[in-house]
C-alpha cells in the first residue's frame, strides 16, 4: 500500500535485534567497507545500476544500533568472523571504527521476566530505540529482525485483536513471543519493521493492526540467500518448461549459531514451512520430497545444500536434476538486511504503509496484504521491485 505522496528517507538508522550475532555484524562491517571503498559492493541488490535513481540512503549515511542479549563486543565478534572465513582479515582495520561506533550503541535486549507484565519489557525496548533516533538526530529508524529463529507462535487469544492484546500485556508476563515483542516495540516507536527470520516477528494479527493504525511500513518474513533463491529460479524453468517434478528433496548441513538453533526440532519446524512455501506454490502440493536440516558445528559459518530433483519428460520419461550451494550464510544475508533497510525507508518516505509486496523478491514467506498467496518467482519477483523503486509501479 502506499499514496503518492513523495520525499526523501533523510537520514536513516538500522536497529537490529540480535545487533551482535553474525548477520548483524557483518552487515555494520560491510557497509563501513562499502562506504570507505574498501571493497565493491559486491551482493548488494540496492547497488545495481537500476536502482541508482531510486533515492535510496546511501549505505554510509547509515547508522547502526540494537538489541541483543549477549555481550561479545562488535570488534571481538568481527575478528571471529574474519578468523572462520566470512570476510578477510584485512578488513579489520578499516571498520573497527565502524564497529565500535555501532557497539556502542547496543542495548540489553529482553529477558524472560515471570514476576512483571510483558508491557514492561516493551515499554523499555521501545525507549532504547526512540532515544537512539533521538540522540543522532535521524529521520526515520528501520528494525531488523535478525535474530535467533523462534518456533511457530502457540495460540494466544490477544495475538487476534490490537485492544486485546494491550489488556494482556499490561497484566501478563507472557504474551508475545520474543520476536513479536521486539516487533511491537518497533511499531511503538514508529519504525518500518523488516522480518528476516521466519519467526513470529510481525505476522500475528494485532501487530498488524497496530502497523495500520500506525501507517507504518513492514516487510517479511525469512531472507531468501541460497537454496530457496535457487529454487525460486529454477521452479519456473519446469513450469514454463511443462516437465512434471514427482519430488525436490534437500538437505542442509550447516555450522554456527543459526545452525545450532535449527538444532532444535520446533525450530526447525518454522524454517521448513518457509522454504517449501515457494515451491509449493509454483509447483503445487503434488510435489514429493523434504527438507532436511542438520548441524555439523565443525562446518563453523559454511553452509551446504544439496537438493535432488526428479522430473519426468516428454513420453513419461524420469530424469534427475541435482545441485549444490555452498557459501557462508551471514555474508549472503548482510547485503540483502542492508538493502532491505534502504529499499524499507525509500518506500516509507514514499508513504507506503502495511505490508511491502515489492520487497517479495528477498523472502522465502512473503507477507501479502490480503493473505493471498504471494508471488514467488524469482524472475518476477525482481521485475516487481525494480518497477516500483523506478516509479512504474507507484
């Protein structure tokens, strides 16, 4: 949704939850990189020739803050980074500014509290952000969602309506999951909310409210950085093709922090609902096969995805597709978390409010609106988001 109504984001700040895990810190130390032109930019959608007109913020006009509830320093967790492979070490030097600077500006994030109303707690996130704004001057925060992946929500009748869910937190100590509670902060704070876990986060149906009363702008859920991007662009290919695929099985090895929290069955359950999604719905429901998860901690901040596909031809005749992505999560992830912070506030400062449809193109999950099936194809998709960042489609 949004009006035609038109200026500039101004200066923006980047709030993450989860400001000191990988993702996170590679994304503050990129964009350092970026703007010092210490390196090309590399990976970066918003960096494409055709979005240089679109009046994006520039990346090193950015300015970094967060919450997260451990207390590893940027810098400390950057040279762990660099020392697992995920960029050089060469790199240290020239963002170590950078990297204090944003670290600085980290706050304790929410702890379980049995004996206090959940109000509380959000009532403190929200103030850290609104005196981060506030203290830099900046004309709009984006918060990111980055941020260990929660399993689905447990039923809760104030997750359903706005009024019932302020009644509940404002006597309960648990109402919210973690990621919505970060998300309800954000709304609270008047910031556009971008989802790139597969979390909860913003989809629950009083935070939605909230974000319309608000006319606030939010986007999600789950970034798309390698096997289902993959499979965005090579589902279309059998459908446009007319070949019949019987099954698309995958298996995910994968180390580091995020792969330790995949450990976790419920967890896990959250992110294989989002990575069938887009198959499902370009393929349909017929197609056999699962996903498969699993943590290898040797495998440190690597990834690998081999997935196996069986297709019949002309005639009935079975064939096979297989491939293999290998690559390092969080420095797939840190370019898109930036760009969708620039892509977030343009559209913001373009008036747009609700769910960012034109942002599908960096999700696995994306939230629509109307709760219609969302678009999938990655073709498509990138044809949506460079139409609506050149004006055709506002």
């Amino acid at each position: 949704m949004n009006d035609t109504s038109t200026r500039e984001p101004g200066r923006t700040g980047v709030w993450f939850v989860g400001a000191r895990g990988s993702v996170a810190t590679t994304a503050v130390a990129g964009a350092a990189a970026v703007g010092a032109g210490l390196v090309p930019p590399v990976g970066m959608v918003a960096e494409l020739d055709e979005f240089a007109d679109a009046g994006l913020p520039p990346v090193d006009g950015l300015v970094f803050g967060g919450h997260d509830v451990t207390d590893t320093p940027l810098p400390k967790r950057a040279e762990q980074l660099a020392a697992a492979g995920v960029f050089p070490p060469a790199l240290l030097s020239g963002v170590e500014a950078a990297l204090r600077a944003a670290d600085r500006e980290i706050r304790p994030g929410a702890r379980p509290a049995p004996d206090r109303p959940q109000r509380e707690a959000a009532e403190a996130l929200t103030a850290d952000i609104v005196s981060f704004r506030d203290r830099h001057g900046l004309d709009q925060v984006v918060v990111v969602n980055v941020s260990s992946t929660e399993p689905p929500a447990a039923p809760h009748p104030a997750h359903d309506g706005l009024t019932a869910l302020e009644a509940a937190l404002a006597d309960a100590p648990h109402v919210l999951p973690t990621s919505s509670l970060y998300a309800y902060a954000a709304l609270r704070a008047d910031c556009g909310y971008v989802d790139f876990t597969p979390s909860p986060g913003i989809r629950l149906p009083a935070l939605r409210e909230l974000a319309a009363l608000r006319g606030l702008p939010y986007a999600g859920s789950d970034g798309k950085t390698g096997e289902t991007l993959v499979r965005t662009a090579l589902g279309p290919m059998f459908a446009h093709r007319g070949l019949r695929v019987r099954s698309w099985s995958g298996t995910n090895l994968l180390g580091g922090g995020d792969g330790a929290t995949l450990a976790n069955p419920e967890a896990a359950l959250s992110k294989n609902t989002s990575k069938r999604s887009g198959l499902t719905a370009i393929l349909g429901d017929q197609v056999e096969g699962l996903t498969h998860i699993d943590y290898v901690p040797s495998m440190g901040e690597l990834k690998t995805a081999w997935d196996h596909i069986a297709f019949e031809g002309f005639l009935g005749t079975p064939m096979t597709l297989q491939f293999t992505w290998q690559g390092v999560d969080s420095a797939l992830a840190a370019p898109l978390v930036l760009d969708l912070a620039r892509f977030l506030a343009r559209a913001r400062g373009d008036g747009a409010t609700g769910p960012q449809e034109q942002l599908s193109f960096f999700f696995k999950d994306p939230v629509r609106a109307d709760g219609s099936p969302a678009e999938h194809r990655l073709v498509t998709q990138f044809e949506t988001l460079r139409a609506w960042y050149s004006g055709d489609g506002r």
